[in-house]
C-alpha cells in the first residue's frame, strides 16, 4: 500500500467506527445506571474511553484526520488533566511524526515533479524521511548547485482525496468532542480546513508565501526562515534547519528555553501581518525549531492568512478600552464590527466582564501562560451553565475575523503547553495596530 487511496476503504472504516463505539459506550452506561453505579462515575469513564479511542485513531491516519489531529493537539493545554495526561504524549506526536510513504512511492513524485533526472540535481538524498505529517514527508538532501543541506517536502499521492474524505466523516463526530470538553464546536474548524484545503495542497503557493516571510525576516535577530531553494507543485525544496523542535521544548526544555521560545511565538504572531502582510496560520510545534543562536526558525508556511493591512486596527483599539475598563466604548466598537448584533439588547458591563479575563496576559508587564490557567478559561467558556457561555450565544465573529480567531487560539494553546512566561504586552503594544496608548 504505497499511498494514501489504497487505504480509503481501512480510512473510512476506522473513522466511521468512532460514532458506533461512543454510542456503544453510552447504551453501556445507560446499563449501568439501571443498575444504580453513580452517574459521575459512568460519565468520567464514557469520557475516558472516548477520549482513547478518538485520539488513537487521529494517531493512526495521515490526510485530513492527521491534519484534523494536528490542529487539535495545540489545544491539549485545554483539556482536563485526567484526559489529556495519559494521552499527551500520543497527541503531540501528530506534531512531529506520522508513518512514512515508501521510497518507492517518494521517487515517482520526485521523478513526476522534478523530472526524471531528479538525482542529478542532487548530491545526496536520505530515502529515510526526517519526518512525515499530515499530507506529505520531509527528506534530507544535500543540493547539488551550492552543495547546500535542504529539506525536500514530498505531498503524498492522493493527499487531495484523504484530506476531504477524512473531513466529511470528521464532521460527524461532534458529539464525542463535546463528551471530552463540553461546550467544544469542531464545525468553525473543520469548515476552516475544508476551505484551505487547495492552498494546502499547492507547494508553489507555499512557497511564494515561504520567499515573502524569509525576505522580510532576512538577517532578523529573533526570527529565522530558511530560503526556498527549488519548488514545484507538489514538492517543496528549502534549505536545512538545524534546531529542537518545540515539541521537544514543551516536554524537556528548561525555564529559559521555555520562556524564549514562548516570547519568540507571540513576536511572529504579532509581527509578521506588519512585516509581510501575512499571519502565518498553522501554530502547532511541529511548524518551529529553537535554533542554537536563540532564533525561533519557521518551517512551514502551507497556511497562511492574508492581511495586506496588517492586523485589524479594531482588535488592538477595543483591547487597549477593555483594559482601561471602558465598557460602553467596547460595546460600541463590538456593534460596529459586526461582533454584536446592532439591535440586540446587551449590557455593556456583562461584555467587558466577559472579556477581561482573557485578556490578563496584556493587563502586566509580564504574564505565564499554563495549563491551569487555559483550563479555568476553557471551564468558564464552554460550560452552557456559566455567565459567560450564555453571554457568548449573543456574540458573533464576523467571518474577516475567523481564521485570525483560530491562529491566535492555537497560539495561545501552544504558549501554555510551554508553560512561557514572556513581556506578552510590550509585544502587543509594539506590533499590534490600536493597542499602544493614544498620546
């Protein structure tokens, strides 16, 4: 079985098997209630179950379950300890890893891609891939003109077909998730993957957006971003980098490390739609290396978001109100940006209560963003019997504002997993449009 096709019947079978196991295990306590076990007790082991059959099988697969899996693992800092725990280790292997195509399979798409004299253009070629993700694999070359170290990006045949396939049988398994984390919507995402699904897939888009950010970055003190050295439309050639990925930061790294690789994320977040025009879009570990210089260095650049403006001059601006404490000057600014519907009733205070707590990391000089800490605002958030859950069904994110929604969600979810502590709010107030103090 040399690509991703061949497996579409075992896919779908895997995939569609989750709904039948949770209703399995819900029928199972429905049976153990008669039988008088307490509640709690059958719902924290449904939730259990659940939670291991669903993350073993986004293990198992590439195309859009990997994909799915990925972008899920950077919100692993939100989940319950008693279910993320046991699970971490196989979540945060969907940022690094994945089972490998054959060589066989890599030489077609090389031949296919590059022309059938692909060798030549190489010195050396490792048939071992370094790693292997979610719609294709990274191989370690050596360049032939310039003998420079590359990694070569090869997409996996039929990458296109997994990918949707995975997503529509994904699309049923939002009751599951909401057994794992209640109040927790997979739909935003999954429609938000379906849509980039072509600019995903075409390398030579990614490679365009790759050339913008390593020309903008070019000799940054804080930010590396290798050069593209060849690409195609479904391989992608670029120079090696040579540093410990964040995966390995969030499970091993020291304090130091931690806090700079944290500080270094909120920089590009912030930074890149002012200095490229664009938001680089895909958070997760597997996307960063910490080099040895202290730079943060980027690898993938398939999404992105594009921001020619920079960032939305309104989300800096109602920040900076909010934290002043003016609570009718956000309402009205909400309204306007369509976060608000212009004739539904709100108080203006329950808003900016809302609000403030998630904005604590740019209320000090310096914040720690950690598990606890994401956990209690994922509790007040999703649980349907808080204030602030009940609030959130009167608030709309108008779609201009999704993906950066999502990109900065799954930025934060990575700060946490480093446990980083970082001067988040001079970050803001340097890079982000509206936020610093009006002289």
């Amino acid at each position: 079985m040399t690509d991703i096709p061949r497996r579409a019947v075992t896919r779908t079978a895997r995939l569609a098997a989750l709904p039948l196991g949770f209703a399995g295990r819900t029928v199972l306590g429905l049976g153990k209630r008669v039988t008088g076990l307490a509640s709690e007790v059958i719902s924290a082991d449904i939730q259990q179950r659940t939670a291991e059959q669903l993350f073993s099988v986004l293990g198992q697969l590439k195309g859009g379950a990997m994909k799915f899996g990925q972008a899920l693992s950077v919100f692993e800092a939100a989940l319950p300890d008693e279910l993320a725990g046991p699970y971490r280790q196989a979540l945060t292997k969907l940022q690094e890893a994945a089972p490998p195509l054959p060589a066989a399979s890599v030489h077609k798409v090389l031949a296919a891609q590059l022309g059938g004299d692909w060798r030549a253009k190489f010195l050396e070629f490792d048939d071992t891939p370094a790693a292997a993700a979610s719609i294709g694999q990274v191989h370690r070359a050596v360049w032939k003109k310039g003998r420079r170290p590359v990694a070569v990006k090869v997409q996996y045949p039929g990458a296109g077909d997994a990918l949707i396939s995975d997503l529509k049988q994904l699309s049923r398994l939002g009751s599951m998730f909401r057994v794992i984390q209640p109040g927790l919507d997979i739909k935003p995402l999954l429609a938000e993957l379906r849509d980039r699904i072509t600019e995903e897939l075409d390398y030579e888009l990614e490679a365009e957006s790759q050339r913008a950010f390593a020309k903008a970055y070019a000799d940054d003190d804080e930010i590396f971003v290798p050069d593209v050295v060849a690409a195609a439309p479904r391989v992608l050639v670029t120079d090696w980098v040579d540093g410990t990925p964040l995966s390995k930061i969030i499970s091993d790294g020291t304090e130091d490390e931690r806090d700079q690789a944290g500080r270094l994320m909120a920089t590009l977040h912030f930074s890149a739609p002012e200095r490229v025009g664009l938001l680089h879009a895909d958070p997760h570990p597997g996307n960063f290396r910490l080099l040895a210089d202290g730079r943060l260095g980027v690898i993938d650049f398939g999404a992105v978001a594009r921001l020619p403006g920079g960032h939305p001059e309104p989300v800096g601006r109602l920040a900076r109100l909010a934290l002043a404490g003016d609570a009718e000057g956000v309402l009205a600014g909400l309204r306007d940006e369509g976060f608000i519907k212009l004739d539904d009733a709100i108080d203006a205070q329950a808003v900016l209560d809302f609000l403030l707590p998630m904005l604590a990391p740019l209320a000090e000089e310096e914040f720690r963003f950690t598990r606890p800490w994401l956990r209690a605002e994922a509790a007040r958030l999703g649980s349907p019997k808080s204030p602030a859950y009940q609030l959130s069904r009167h608030l709309n994110l108008p779609p201009s504002y999704l993906l950066i929604h999502r990109v900065t969600l799954g930025s934060i979810g990575v700060l946490c997993q480093l446990n980083a502590r970082a001067p988040y709010r001079a970050i803001v107030e340097r890079w982000l449009p509206g936020f610093a103090p009006v002289p």
